[in-house]
C-alpha cells in the first residue's frame, strides 16, 4: 500500500476527513508561496543555508497555528449534524460549494500576499488591517495597478481544477457513517489544538534570524494579519523594558529643553516628564507664510543629489541648490500617517497605531497650533479623501481648516485615481487659497499631502516623457514635474518673497530590507526655500521629521512655550545630531553611527553597523545610547496616555 493511498484511507476514515483534506492544500499552497517569496528575495538573504530548513519549518507550525483557529467553526458543525442530513444530496451539494469556495479564498488570499509583498516587503501586518477600512481608495489602486479581472480569473482555473483533483476523495468523507460519541472525541481533541497555539506559540518566534526578509518567509500572512489586528497598539509598559521614571524623565528635560531652558515654575519641574520649555528667538519676528510640502514616498535614492541613477528628478536637483538642503535627514516611520504624526507633533512615535488614528488626539501641541496663536490661516490640503486614515478629523480636531478631494469643484477635478488628484490640480488650488488669504492681509501656514508618487502611479498624460501607470520612475518624474509647475507659477504671486516653502517626503517608498530596522530605508530629502531670506547651503547635522516644526519656527524667529522634541537643527551642535526611526513595534535611536532600538518582549538591540549586517556592541557609549532611546520613547508614551500634550 503506498503513502498516498493510506492517507487518502485516513482522510475518508472521519467525517473530519474534510478538514484534513482542506489542510493539505492549505500546508501545500503556504509552502509554495514561502518557497516563491524566498526566490524572489534570495539575493538579499546573508543568513547561513542551514537557516532555511529552519524557516519553513517555523513557517510550517504557524501554518499549524493559523488552521487551528480556522478549523473551529466546522469542528463545531461536523460534531453537531446528524448523519441523516450529513448524507444527504443536498448537504453534498452545500459541502462541495463551500469547500470550492473556500479553496478560491485560499488562493486569493496567496495572491494578496504576493501583491502585498510586492509592495511592502512584508507578510500582512498593520498596514493590511488598515487597508480593509478604506476599501474606496484600497479596491481602486489595485483595479489601476494590477489586471485584476485576469488575476481573479486565473483564481478560478486553479480552484477549479484543484477542486476536480480532490472531488472523489471529498465524496469519500460524505458517505461515513460515524456515531455521535466519536464525533465528541475527535472534536475535542481538534478543539484542544488552538488553546495550545494560543499559549505554546509565540507571537514573534519566527523573527529567529538577524534578516528581516528571512524572518518574513518563515512567517504566515493570515495569521500575521489577525495578529496585527488583535496588536493593533502595543501597551508600552506591558511590552518594552522600562528605565527609572525619574532619571529618564531628568534625562529627556535635558535633551529636549537643555539644562537652562525649562518653564520656570517649580511646580511644572515637579510634574514627570512635563518637558515644556521656553524657546527664545535670538532675532525679530519674521511673520514669512508658510507652504509645507510633504511628498509621498519620496526617498532621497531617487535623487541625483543623492546619487541616484536616473534622471527623473532634473528640476529638485537643480532647485536643491537655491536653497537650504538638509542630506542627513531621515523619516520617523513608514507611513504616512507616521510622517504627519511627527512634522505636526514633533513627537517621537509610539509603538502600534499612529496618533493621527487614535482617538482623543485633539487640541494637541502642534505646528498648527503655534501658528494659529500667531494669528495665521492654518489649512491641511490632501489631494485624496480625508477620511482616509482619520486625516480629517485629526487635523480639523487640532485647529487646521481642510481641503480635500470632496472640495474640488468639477472644473478642478481634471484627473483622479486611486488615491486622489493628480499633485498638479492640488498645488493649483494651494495657489488659489494662498491668494485668498493674501487679499484678505491673513498670513497662513498650510500642510499639503500630495497622492501621485503612489501605485498605480498615473498621472495626466503628456506632462513627462514617461507613459503614466508604468511604474514608480514616471511617478517620481510626474512629482518632480508637479512640484516645478508649482514654484514657477508661485514666484509669479505677489505673496512669493515672504513665503517659506518647506519640502519634505513622508516616507521612503520602501522599508523592506535585509535588517530590521534598515536606517538607509528611511533617508529622505528636506528642503526649505525662501530666496528672500535664505542662502543657499548644505545641511548634514544628523535629524528627522520631528526636528521640522522646532526649524520652521526657528527660521522665522518664533518665540514660544515648546512641547516639542525636535530642535531647530540650524542651532543643533554635531554632536547633537540623532535620528528617530521606527515600524510599528521596534523604536530605534540612530547616532553616532550607531543603532539602539526597543522591541516588545522587554528586548534591546545595539548594533554598530545599521547600514548594512549589523554586529552588536556593548560599551559605555552603547549604555548611554540605550538610555536615551528609552527616555525618547517611554517619555512619549507617558505624554500621550496622560494626555500632557494638550494645550487646554
């Protein structure tokens, strides 16, 4: 008797036969897709080969761990039918419909996982939680980036013919015969199996390797996702290793305030980690409008500044040098909503959602708020909808007026996708609100978010010599393009000479990497022009997102009671410099060339080389690195869940 016919005699044993059945395909397709992730990656996998064996053996027992979740509905129905229904033609009938229908959702969910792959370099995890909330723009920008009605087809082929394989072995089950107390037996030993992969199995033990693609192959996408959904924010105090309140909270004061620069009230000095302090402008108050550009998924890579390749950003590397450049400048995160969160707050981020989503995330200290107590028009504009990630009701919640897609008139709307409009018809109307407030003496600050340099990566056609939708060099090129139309109308605008415009991207366009936390992944471009009143200059002080606010208010001589953590990097000693990176769970301090980052599970991690394999290092300057990562972090933590940020 050969291996396969005694498994096919094992599964037609039972009526749980059907189940064994569904997990074979389901332990087959996973392995297939984990050995096509691990070819597509295979040149950024440094690991030793005896890792791999290892990878799809965890990989394999969170395939396990994910199926017993699964399985308990049907255990619970195949226990409870009677054989009389159960033999029946029409339950035949039900089973072989469900369980066609349920392989298709098999091998679309395979799909998505190598869609998202493609995308994000990861498993699911947040970001597809995420995504099932904005079906509108998330359903569009895979209509516009993949030929879907060919995909879903090809679906059906396989489950088809997957389903014609099976068919007999599945009537099989249908026919037995199987008495009640032995149905009890085998349902609860079933049952037992997800209570032992809720307490045996890890949530991260497949993160076994120092290589974060490695790690993500071993890894299962469903189950990664309903983990992400249940951790959607991370308990601070529950999860990370926690430093004395008092010493971090003396420690953070002085980082953020310096020793001689704190409110001077001794009952704020009292409060733990009040870190309001006084910045006072050295000059006169220069009341410039401001015009904060925050570009999507605009890595510094990109750029011939920074030693890309292409020609496909000529106007930013020529405009770079009109101005004051930033080239050590890096993101706080990796996506958008992380970007927004820090040039707002100026706050470092906290493990799992960022603020723009949380709830109770109004009247904070912001950039907003500053400005609007200086007497300025503060306006958010978004060429998508503001519904989109909670954008709306964030910056609406925190004192800035909105402009989003639904404030377009017909006339405007020229071009849309997925995501929104194209960035040309919202600099336009950024052109029209700045005139407005002109005519009526009112300086103002607006934060625009533009979509275009996104997948599916269309944009009006004829504006570049690159066809639309082939690809992110064309939506690169497309935002360069953009954002020149919009300096060269705006310098023709009477409120041109007292306006800072102030470039910066949101994020890199991937963080996918072969480390953990890949701080080459998060190098992005800052750009801040005002030919009136800045020289051109190269800045190289080591900074991030939450450094912009403090810079901002710094160049136009601002004096005002902070609660921020950036500093004006045009006032920050070298040695000063440091850089915040993060993902939703592991939250790095990069300075001195040298990585610290905090993981759940208490963990911390020091290494010396984070640009490329990472060796740990442990001395008196790894010690101190550690405790100010830890003061950054579990300061923000306590700020935000006692709510000290608000300012009424």
């Amino acid at each position: 008797m050969t291996i396969k016919t005694k498994l096919e005699d094992v599964v037609a044993s039972s009526r749980y036969g059907i189940i064994l059945l569904y997990l074979l395909i389901n332990l087959a397709v996973f392995t297939c897709l984990r050995l096509f992730l691990l070819v597509k990656q295979f040149n950024d996998i440094d690991t030793p080969i005896a890792y791999l064996p290892v990878a799809f053996l965890l990989g394999i027992l969170y395939d396990l761990a994910y199926f017993s979740y699964l399985l308990i509905p049907f255990v619970f129905y195949l226990l409870l039918i009677p054989n009389r229904i159960y033999h029946s033609r029409i339950h035949r009938i039900v089973i072989y419909g469900f369980f066609a229908i349920f392989l298709y959702l098999l091998f679309f969910i395979e799909l998505s996982e190598w869609t998202f792959w493609d995308e994000f370099g990861t498993r699911f995890n947040f970001i597809a939680v995420d995504y099932l909330v904005y079906t509108h723009e998330v359903i569009n920008n895979i209509v516009e980036s993949y030929p879907l009605g060919w995909l879903l087809f090809a679906v059906l082929i396989i489950t088809v013919i997957s389903f014609y394989w099976v068919r007999k072995l599945l009537a099989r089950t249908l026919s037995v015969q199987e008495p009640f107390s032995r149905r009890l037996k085998i349902s609860i030993a079933l049952l037992v199996l997800p209570v032992i992969s809720f307490f045996a199995i890890p949530l991260s033990a497949y993160q076994f390797s120092s290589n974060s693609y490695l790690n993500e192959v071993a890894a299962n996408g469903p189950y990664q996702f309903f983990s992400a959904f249940r951790n959607n924010e991370l308990d601070y105090r529950h999860f990370y290793k926690l430093g004395d309140d008092r010493q971090l909270s003396a420690l953070i004061r002085k980082i953020v305030g310096g020793e001689n620069n704190a409110v001077q009230h001794s009952d704020q000095l009292a409060d733990l980690y009040n870190i309001k302090h006084l910045v006072k402008a050295k000059g006169a108050e220069r009341s410039l409008n401001v015009i904060l550009i925050t570009v999507e998924s605009l890595s510094a890579e990109f750029l011939k500044t920074f030693g890309g390749k292409e020609n496909i950003t000529p106007f930013m590397d020529t405009w770079f040098s009109e101005g004051m450049l930033f080239t050590n400048f890096y993101a706080v995160g990796t996506r958008t909503i992380r970007g927004l969160e820090a040039l707002t707050l100026s706050i470092p981020p906290t493990p799992g959602q960022s603020i723009v989503k949380r709830p109770g995330n109004d009247n904070l200290f912001s950039l907003g708020y500053v400005f609007q107590q200086h007497g300025y028009d503060t306006v958010f504009l978004y060429g998508g909808r503001g519904f989109f990630d909670n954008m709306n009701a964030f910056y609406s919640g925190n004192g800035y007026r909105i402009v989003d897609q639904t404030d377009f008139t017909p006339e405007e709307l020229t071009f849309t996708n997925a995501w929104g409009v194209s960035d040309d018809i919202i600099y336009n109307r950024t052109l029209k609100e700045a005139d407005r407030d002109y005519a009526q003496h009112k300086p103002f600050f607006f934060q625009i978010m533009t979509t275009s340099n996104h997948r599916p990566f269309t944009y009006p056609e004829g504006k570049i010599d690159i066809p639309s939708g082939k690809g992110r060099s064309g939506g690169v090129k497309y935002t360069d393009y953009a954002m020149q139309q919009f300096i060269g109308q705006a310098k023709s605008k009477p409120w041109f000479d007292d306006t800072l415009f102030v470039m910066v991207a949101d994020h890199c366009a991937g963080s996918a990497h072969r480390t953990e936390l890949p701080v080459d992944k998060y190098h992005i471009p800052l750009f801040m022009y005002a030919p009136k009143y800045l020289k051109p200059a190269k800045i190289d002080t080591l900074s991030s997102q939450i450094d912009v606010a403090p810079t901002i208010l710094g160049l136009l001589n601002v004096s005002y009671e902070s609660q921020f953590y950036g500093k004006d990097i045009l006032q920050m000693a070298k040695n000063e410099g440091r850089a915040l990176v993060s993902n939703y769970q592991r939250l790095g301090l990069f300075k001195h060339n040298t990585l610290s980052f905090l993981s759940p599970q208490r963990q911390i991690n020091i290494y010396d080389d984070p640009m490329g394999k990472h060796t740990s290092v442990a001395n008196d300057k790894a010690g101190e690195l550690v405790q100010e990562s830890m003061a950054y972090y579990q300061s923000a933590d306590y700020i935000w869940t006692h709510r000290l940020n608000r300012h009424h």
